[in-house]
C-alpha cells in the first residue's frame, strides 16, 4: 500500500524523496517492534491473540493515516506497522509449524494470498486518487482488516497446547548454531530491504519519467507485485525438480539483472516489465529462508524467528529510507535505486557461505 500511495503523500504535505523515505522507516521499525515481541506475546496469548491484536492495529492505522497532518501520518504507519510486523512473522512461523515437509512450498501458497493484495493495492490506490476518495478507500481497507481480526478471534488456530508453547519457550537454546543464524540474519536483513525498496519507490520512479506514464504511474508496483505473486504460484511445482539452494541463487540472479535494466529504462512499459523480471526473481527467496529456518530450529524457531523477522522489518526500514537520501543528495532516483542491487550483489556472493551452513 504504501509505495502507490507515496506520490500522494509527497505531493499532500510537500514532502521531499528524504522526508517520504520517513514512511517506510515508520512502517518498518514498528514492524521490528512487533518481530521483537512476538515470541513473548506467543508464550503469553498464543497465536490467536496475536492475530486479532495484529489485524486489529492495521485497522486503526490504515483508517486514519491521511485524515491529520505529516506527523500524524507517520504515527499511523507505525501503528499499522506494527501490527503487520506481528501478522508477517506469526503467519509465516505458524504455516511452517503445521505444514511439515513441505513448508516452503506451503509458506510459497500464503505468499500467494498476500501477492494478490500487493497486486490490488495499487489499482485501488490509483482508482482512489483519480477519485479524490483516497481517505474514503483507506478507511474501508481498515473496516476489511477489522473484519479480518473478528473471524479470527472466532476460530481455533493454535498448532499446539498454549502450556506446550510456554514449556518449550522457556528452554534454552541448547546447541545452538551461530555461524547459521549468522548467516541467515544477513539474508533476512538483505531481501526485506530490498523487496521492500523495489516495490515502495518504482511508482515514484515511474511518475517521474514523464511521458507515457500519464496517470497511470501508481500502476507501477503492480508489476513487481504481479511478477512476486505468479512466481510464487509456481515455487511448489519448481521445488519437485529443483533443490532449494539452485532455485535461491537462481532467484537473486534473475532479481539482479532486473534491477539493473530498471536502472536504464526511460517508459513505463520497459520500467514494468524489469518490475515483473525482479518479481519473479524473488519469488522464491524468502519461503524458502523462512522453510530453512524452521527445519534448523524447528519448534525452537519461534524464538529464533523472533530475532530474524526484526532484522528483516530493520532492512526494509532502513534501505527504502536510505535509497530516498541518496535520491536526495544525488539528484536522481536511479542512483538511491543502486543500494538494492548492491545488496542483492552481497547476497549472490554470501551463498557458497549460506549453502555450507543451512542446505548441508
């Protein structure tokens, strides 16, 4: 939502490529705050509650998030921030629990589900500013994920005994694998950075190539979207052929030879299609470090995981905000557009090190 909705944002408050950069550090630092907690709020509540607790926060802050001033913005997007932080890094951990063997190509199918609403989004926020009734849409966003958070306070979603969750929390970490978890945090940090800087600033890249975007600019994310989703669709089938470290390098691969042709179109048709090219190069990246994860660490995970997905939501809090101060200082997004293939660069360069230590 947020990328689309940016240029709206900007042009609303007068805001510059560094002060925008803000929203996504807002987002993302909240969604760290509720990565962090999450394993606390697990031993406490369980899952259920915290995906009432999660849904319910989105609802709050997407409902009101232009209805105030910039600062009063920027407190909605950590409100819903943080409630996304819990419902990102709950879901994947709970699909992992429940789906065994196959929980990358498991967590690959709920991705799906989230893919066709980054598909949505952008559409809607283009439909709702061509309208003027961006509040309007935005508040009723916030009405869906009330709803969302009353079904779930209706049903039993706990894999196991609230006490089983509490015992198992409660024990420390015996054996454990730094040099692992090392290298996995680098990976999470990374791709959250980067997915999120992709998708939150090609809509602004698009609108400021001028001719042949017209109006249609907030378009623009829905194609990486489009490419994330459908790529996705298809990881569970690529998995039966292909082991899940070649499918990861051959994912980082792809992703960065789309960015670097995004760096040098000059329409909207060309920036779209590079957005479809990355797309379906990070389709697979992250269930599969998510699936890694679990199998290293099994139930432990949820603690493990805790740790991760905040490292995760730091990358997207930092990297969309530092591409915008490069932007800034710079003069052109393209060169803040260089941090993320920068990272996809270490990543591809890290794997012989991932490979050795979480695909052993």
């Amino acid at each position: 939502m947020l990328g689309p909705l940016l240029p709206v944002l900007m042009s609303r408050w007068g805001l510059t490529d560094a002060s925008a950069g803000l929203f996504f550090s807002a987002q993302y630092f909240a969604a760290l705050a509720g990565a962090l907690t999450l394993s606390s709020l697990l031993v406490w509540r369980g899952y259920k509650m915290v995906f009432v607790g999660g849904f319910g926060l989105m609802a709050l802050g997407v409902s009101t998030l232009i209805l105030g001033n910039h600062a009063m913005g920027l407190a909605a997007t950590g409100v819903y921030g943080y409630g996304l932080g819990l419902i990102l890094a709950a879901t994947n951990l709970w699909v992992a629990e429940i789906a065994g063997a196959k929980r990358a190509a498991a967590i690959s199918i709920v991705n799906v589900a989230w893919g066709l609403g980054a598909i949505a989004c952008p559409a809607l926020m283009a439909f709702a500013h061509e309208a003027q009734i961006v509040p309007l849409v935005l508040a009723c966003v916030g009405a869906l994920a009330g709803v969302a958070a009353v079904l779930l306070a209706a049903m039993n979603v706990e894999p196991k005994s609230h006490a089983a969750a509490e015992a198992l929390a409660a024990q420390p970490l015996a054996g454990f694998h730094f040099r692992i978890a090392a290298a996995m945090a680098v990976y999470f940090f990374l791709y959250v950075g980067t997915e999120s800087s992709i998708g939150g600033w090609t809509a602004a890249l698009a609108k400021r190539m001028g001719s042949g975007s017209g109006t249609i600019w907030p378009l623009a994310p829905m194609f990486f979207w489009a490419g994330l989703l459908v790529g996705r669709i298809f990881v569970p089938l690529i998995l039966r052929i292909l082991k899940e470290e070649k499918l990861l390098v051959a994912g980082l691969i792809v992703g960065a030879l789309g960015n670097i042709a995004l760096l040098e179109v000059k329409t909207f048709g060309t920036a779209s299609a590079c957005g479809v090219m990355i797309g379906l190069g990070f389709s697979s990246v992250y269930p599969i470090l998510v699936a890694s994860l679990v199998r290293i660490f099994g139930e432990r995970a949820r603690r493990v995981g805790s740790a991760m997905f905040a490292l995760g939501s730091l990358g997207g809090a930092s990297m969309p905000w530092a591409v915008g101060v490069i932007s800034t200082r710079a003069g052109a997004l393209r060169f803040g557009l260089m941090l993320p293939l920068a990272s996809l660069v270490v990543m591809i360069a890290l794997m012989p090190v991932l490979r050795r230590q979480a695909f052993a």
